[in-house]
C-alpha cells in the first residue's frame, strides 16, 4: 500500500533550524541540506540574497534522491539567514579576522537581519516569506570581541554572532522576530505551512497525545 501521509523535508544542515522546528511540535520526516554557491550577485541587496538562496535551497532539495524516494506528499522547508549593514551583506564568519570584521562593524549599531523561509507544497506551488528583524548591539570594546571569539559561537554565523549564545549580552534592542535572528522565523514558518496545507495543528494535537 502506498504512504499516502504527508512528510516534511528540512532543506537545512542547521541544528538551530532543527530546535526552533521541533520547539514547534514539528518533526521533519527527512534532513536534507543543499550546497549551494552562496556568492552575492552584483549589486544584490541583503533582503534579496536572502530571498534567492532560501528558493534556491528549496528548488534544489526537491530533486534530492532522498526526497524523491519518500513518495508523493512532501512539504520542502528551506531558509536563509542575512545580515546586512545599509546595503553591505555580512559574511557567514569562518575564521576569527572575518568575525571580528563583523563584530567591529556591528558595534554600537543597527543592522537587519534578513531570514526567509520558502515552502514548496506537493503540487509544486512555491510560497516565500522575507522576516526583517532590526538589531542593535552595544558599543563592543576590544574586551568584548576578543572574549567572544574565544567562544567559538561566532563560526558559520552570519554577522559573526550567534544571538542565542553569549552575543545576546551584546543586544540593546530587538525589534522583530527573535527566532528569525536565530535562523527560522516561527511565525511566518508556521503560517507558511498552514496556508500550504501542511497539518501543523494536527501535529501539534498527535504530539500532545504521544507526551500524555
């Protein structure tokens, strides 16, 4: 017989996506990261490099071996986290001179963190949500960055910070979505599977029952 239950591929290799998804009560059936060329175009603003990557993700993971081989009735989740200054994207930090880069660029400002999730649904219809999230981190003394790269918090980050970690020290002020700063924005994630058709409620309810 034919697995006719619908199922929920993460296109991401994130622990942090993971954690906010199964803080919601949803379990992704499948893990299934992309490696894509993340290289701004020219002139590509935060808020749209963000957009494309979570689409590209999203696009690429539905031609995965994996995927193809759990059938009919897959949800594809991708996203993609930016952090911009003005119209300067930040790198994903993966060495101490690029965090600290970002970490001296960033202090005592505010920046936007641009994090989009896309959902693709079964039929193939594409729904895409852009979260911007203001920020803005104290005045960073030397102390405070050369202390906070010992943490190692800051590798893979993008901004070269992690909020939920140390860094959160750092924040003055957050205006917008806290989980989208992390990397998946819960409420438009949510709304987006909703409105996909994905049962979330359902899940929510199945859960509850599984703990009781």
């Amino acid at each position: 017989m034919a697995d006719t239950r619908v199922k929920l591929v993460l296109a991401s290799a994130s622990p942090r996506r993971l954690m906010l998804l199964e803080r919601m009560g949803l379990a992704p059936d499948l893990l299934n990261p992309t490696d894509l060329d993340e290289t701004p175009k020219r002139r590509e603003t935060p808020r749209r490099l963000s957009i494309r990557l979570a689409e590209e993700k999203a696009k690429a993971a539905i031609h995965a071996p994996q995927v193809q081989a759990l059938g009919s009735g897959v949800f594809i989740l991708a996203a993609d986290t930016v952090v911009g200054l003005g119209r300067r994207i930040l790198p994903k930090a993966e060495t101490r001179k690029e965090a600290y880069a970002c970490l001296t660029l960033l202090s005592g400002r505010s920046h936007w963190v641009y994090s989009t999730v896309c959902i693709i649904a079964p039929n193939g219809q594409k729904t895409t949500r852009c979260c911007e999230t203001k920020v803005r981190l104290k005045r960073l003394s030397r102390e405070d960055i050369e202390s906070y790269l010992k943490s190692d918090e800051w590798r893979g980050k993008a901004g070269g910070y992690a909020i939920q970690g140390r860094a959160e020290a750092f924040v003055r002020y957050i205006t917008g979505s806290y989980s989208g700063v992390m990397g998946l924005p819960l409420y438009e994630t949510v709304h987006l599977l909703e409105g996909a058709g994905y049962p979330v409620l359902h899940s929510w309810m199945t859960t509850a029952s599984a703990s009781v």
